[in-house]
C-alpha cells in the first residue's frame, strides 16, 4: 500500500477472510481434540484448512513486502508503535509456523497427510515419535499463543476505531471513498 493511507484491496481481501479461517481453525482444533466423535469429521477439515492458510499465508507476505502499509498516526506513543509492529510480525510467523507444524508433526507420526479424495501431501519430516511428541506439543502451545495475539490485536483494533477514532481501523476495514 498506499499512497492513500489504505492497505490495498488484496491486503484487505486476505486480512478479513484469513481473520475467518483463523478463528475457525483456532475452534476446529479445540473441539477435534475434545471431542471423540466429532474428531474424525473435523480433522479433515483442518487438514485441507490448514495448508489453505499457509498458502494464503505466503500470498500475503509476499503483498505486504512488495507494498507498504499506511504509517500509523505520527502522535501514537512509541510503545503502541512498537506493540503494533510486533504483534503483526508475530501474527505472520504463527500464520506460517502452525500449518507448517502441523503438517511436520503429521509426517513424524508417519500419518497419511491427505487433503481431500485421493490428493495427499509428502511427509517434510522423516517418521520419528520423539520428534512427533515435540511437535504436538509445540501446535498446542503457539495455537494459545495465536489466540491470545488475535485477542490482544482485536482489543487494539477496537480501541482505534472507538476510543482513538484514528483511521487505523478504517485503513483495514474500506477503500479510499472516492
Ligand atoms: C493456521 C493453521 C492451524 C491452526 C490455527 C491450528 C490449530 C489447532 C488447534 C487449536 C489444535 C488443538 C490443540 C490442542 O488443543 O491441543 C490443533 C490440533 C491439531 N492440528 Fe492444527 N492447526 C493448524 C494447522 C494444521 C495443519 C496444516 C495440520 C495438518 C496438516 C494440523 C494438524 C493438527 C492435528 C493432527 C491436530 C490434533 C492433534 C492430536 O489430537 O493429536 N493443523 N490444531
């Protein structure tokens, strides 16, 4: 983006139905594990899912290097800045580090990783249990984290759109009205 203080379409296309996918994912993987009967039904679709948001993921990346975000308002104290900065950052390396572990703990399970009918991804890690356990927990603990971010960034961006009325939220949310 921008010379017009928005991100661009295919920044705002992404955010919004990646903000979907995620939250989805997020509760998919909760009640899989939770629950015996709904498990089998529902892994399936986190599988498929989940190589969806890292392909997303990629996409994303690769339109927010080639395009700068609109700068954030020159008098939000440094801390926000830095928190911002972060936090966006670190939205992007879980978007692509829990589809890629997920996949990585499938193959050093020795499972099957299909998508849908007969299309199935190769194993990126050789079949090794320990390596297995590691990476499970590890999907489990940046899955809290990833929640947590996403809850810290709507409460930031809630708080741009009610209490600062800045246009941060607005740069993500709609075009430049012409
Ligand atoms: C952004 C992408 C993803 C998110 C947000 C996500 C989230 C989650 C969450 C929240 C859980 C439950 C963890 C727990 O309560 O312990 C989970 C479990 C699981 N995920 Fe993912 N996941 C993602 C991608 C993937 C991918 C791409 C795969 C495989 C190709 C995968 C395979 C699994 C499996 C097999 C489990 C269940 C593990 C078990 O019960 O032993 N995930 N995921």
């Amino acid at each position: 983006m921008s010379s017009n203080g928005h991100f661009n379409l295919l920044a705002r296309v992404l955010h919004w139905s990646m903000a979907l996918l995620i939250l989805a994912m997020l509760f998919i993987g909760v009640t899989m594990v939770a629950s015996v009967h709904l498990r089998p039904g529902l892994i399936n679709l986190h599988r498929p899912l989940g190589i969806l948001i890292l392909v997303l993921a990629l996409l994303r990346l690769y339109n927010r290097l080639r395009h700068r975000p609109p700068p954030l308002p020159a008098d939000l104290p440094a801390w926000q800045a830095w928190a911002a900065t972060a936090s966006h950052w670190l939205l992007y390396a879980l978007m692509l580090a829990m589809p890629l572990i997920g996949w990585a703990m499938l193959s050093a399970g020795g499972y099957p990783i299909v998508l849908w009918g007969g299309v199935q991804l190769p194993a990126i890690v050789p079949h090794t249990p320990s390596l297995y356990a590691l990476l499970r927990g590890a999907h489990s603990l940046l899955a809290y984290l990833l929640f947590a971010t996403v809850l810290m960034h709507v409460g930031a961006a809630l708080f741009h759109a009610w209490v600062r009325r800045d246009g941060v939220f607005q740069a993500m949310a709609r075009g430049e009205r012409h």
